[in-house]
C-alpha cells in the first residue's frame, strides 16, 4: 500500500515508522532482522531502507604506489525490501539517488522495484563522495532529486527514456522526499530550500520526511514555513535517539543541525554510555509526546543500525 493510503487509512492518528541501514558488506540478514523483530508489535504501516553509494578507498600497494578502488560497503537495499515484504508483509521503501546512478540506471532499479511489487520510493539525491567536496552527477544522471521525482513520475505515466517503447506499462510509485528544518547543509538560506523542495512535490513527491531534529520548535516552524509557501503534503518528522557522548559532535558534523544546550549539558554530565542511552531517550519521548499532541501523521526513527532505544522510545509513546 502507498505511504498516502497508510495515512489516510489512520484516520488522524498518529503512525509509528523506522529507517534501517543494510549491513555491512559480509554480514548476513539476521541482524535486520534482529533489529526489526522487537519493533513489530508498534505495527509500522512502513519501513525504509537506505541506499548507500560507492566509495573510494586507496589501497596501498608492494611497490609504494597507491590503488583506488570503488567499493560498496552496504549494499543489498532491493534485497532487504523484498524480504522485509516477505516476512513481515509491511511496505518497505528503498531510497533511492541520484549520485552514481544514470537515468538508465535508474530506470531499470525502478523496473526491478515495480517487479517486487513495492509502491513506494524516497527519492534523493545523496551526497558528494567522500573524497569530493560538492556532489557530481553521472554524466547521464539525474543532478537534483527534485530531477529524480520527475524521471519517477514520467515512469508512473508510463513514459520510459527510449521514446520508441510504445504502450509501455505504467509504474505507480508513491514518492517521498527529503525536508530539512534546519535547512539543508548546502542551502543558502531555509527560504531558498523550501523554494527547492516545493519544486519536488510540484514535480510529484507525495510526502515529505524530515531531517532529524532535537527541538521540536523547529519541526513546527519548518511546518509553517512550508505551508505559507502552499506546500501541502503530509510532512513525517524524524526522530533519533542520541546514545553516546560521541554522538554530540557527531552528529551536527554529520547532518547540521542543532542540539540544544539543555541536552547537551544532560548528556555531558552523564557518567557513561548507559546514562547518555537514557537521557536520549527521554530527550527523545518528550519531544515524540508532543508531536503527536500536534497531530503529526506518523513518528519516524532513525534506527542507524540499531533498534532497542527506538523500542523504549515507542513502548513510552505507542
Ligand atoms: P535535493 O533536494 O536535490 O537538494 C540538494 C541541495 O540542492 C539543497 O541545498 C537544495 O536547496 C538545492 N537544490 C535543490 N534543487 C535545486 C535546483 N534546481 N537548483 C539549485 N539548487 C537546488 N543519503 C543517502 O546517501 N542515502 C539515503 O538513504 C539517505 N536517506 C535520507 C533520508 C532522509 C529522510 C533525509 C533527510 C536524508 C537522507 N539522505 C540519504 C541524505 C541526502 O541524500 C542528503 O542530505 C543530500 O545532500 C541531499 O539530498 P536531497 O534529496 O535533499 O537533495
């Protein structure tokens, strides 16, 4: 089922969802599985999987000379769909870019999706290799994810790159994109990316989930801002539980966003790891008690590979 019709079909009531990671390369499913069993009895009406791209690793060689490989660390994100909608029968939605993918690329990733029966897509457009400052398309990629949605709609309307494919079938894909409340690392200003992400639902994204954030002032301003610009669309917060002391610097290096001194101070004065876990947690349950006191449609956690502070979360709120 799409993402609209799960929350349609909720009536208003607010939906529990989480993001998981593949596993490294050489680990088997069960810790997806693993991950995912304890998290079950919340009913997810979804669950998405991220796509991770190449990377470049420099591999030195006897003769002192350097060797660049392209390696995929965490494949399997079609795989993983398939088997979460095998054995849980829950929709799974694999994200899906435009970093190391040409249309074509895509357009065949797309048919082997339509093939499993998913209907559901986050389109992105990732970021810049690791060894790159700014992201670079493929050379017949798609450069804005905003581009993606419209390769994935022309699809939903049965338009494929080769104009002479004739009567060709119709994929019917829900689309999600990305929103981001602090505004997105390479925006010049929030107005300027809202400006942008509207481009992604005008060009058929049906829903918008958000970058995580620790105050949830700023999930309600992004809202508003969003609205006054005539976006529409269901806009999913995202949660993550912080768990280490690490995690402080981590995490705004990582995603930029803000943590608030108030939490940042909890977590300093924690003694260990096991008292950090707790005070991300409890961070974590107040700022989900009261988005779901403003009616937002559905609480989604960033699991990032590991679910037993997202089960304490949801068994507080659910
Ligand atoms: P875009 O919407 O294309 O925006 C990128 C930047 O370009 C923004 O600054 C925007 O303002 C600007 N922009 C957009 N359109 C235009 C235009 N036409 N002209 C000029 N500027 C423009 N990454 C992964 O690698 N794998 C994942 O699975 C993954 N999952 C994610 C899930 C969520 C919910 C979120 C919030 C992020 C996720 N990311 C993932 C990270 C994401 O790929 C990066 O944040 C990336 O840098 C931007 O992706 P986007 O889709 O928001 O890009």
């Amino acid at each position: 089922m799409k993402v609209t019709e799960h929350l349609t079909k909720a009536n208003g009531k607010t939906q529990f969802s989480f993001e998981i990671l593949p596993p490294l390369k050489g680990q088997d499913i069960k810790s997806i599985f693993d991950n995912i069993d304890p998290l079950m009895e919340f009913n997810p009406p979804f669950i998405d999987v991220t796509y991770h791209r190449e990377e470049y690793v420099f591999r030195e060689l006897e003769n002192g000379l350097l060797e660049k490989k392209v390696v995929k660390k965490r494949p399997g994100t079609v795989g993983i769909c398939a088997a979460i909608q095998n054995k849980y029968q829950v929709d799974a939605i694999p994200h899906i870019l435009c970093g190391g993918f040409t249309k074509e690329d895509t357009e065949n990733f797309l048919i082997d999706l339509d093939f499993l029966g998913i209907q559901n897509v986050m389109a992105l457009r990732g970021d810049a290799v690791k060894s790159e400052t700014y992201f670079k398309p493929e050379k017949e990629g798609n450069q804005y994810a905003s581009d993606l949605v419209t390769q994935v709609r022309r699809m939903n309307e049965g338009q494929y790159l080769d104009p002479d494919l004739q009567n060709s079938s119709k994929t019917d894909f829900c689309i999600g994109v990305a929103g981001y409340p602090e505004k997105h690392m390479e925006a010049p200003s929030l107005d300027s990316d809202i400006h942008f992400l509207k481009k992604k639902i005008k060009a058929g994204a049906s829903y918008i989930v958000t970058q995580m954030f620790f105050d949830n002032k700023k999930y309600f301003e992004f809202v508003d801002k969003c609205r006054a610009e005539g976006i529409t669309v269901p806009i999913i917060p995202g949660l993550k539980p912080i768990a280490t002391k690490k995690q402080l610097n981590q995490i705004p290096h990582r995603f930029k966003v803000d943590i608030p001194d108030e939490l940042i101070m909890s977590v300093v004065s924690c003694k260990d790891n096991t008292a950090v876990r707790q005070v991300g947690i409890d961070w974590c349950i107040a700022q989900s008690k009261e988005l779901i006191k403003a009616k937002v449609p559905v609480l989604h956690y960033y699991s990032m590979g590991r679910s037993s502070n997202i089960k304490a979360v949801a068994e507080a709120v659910f």
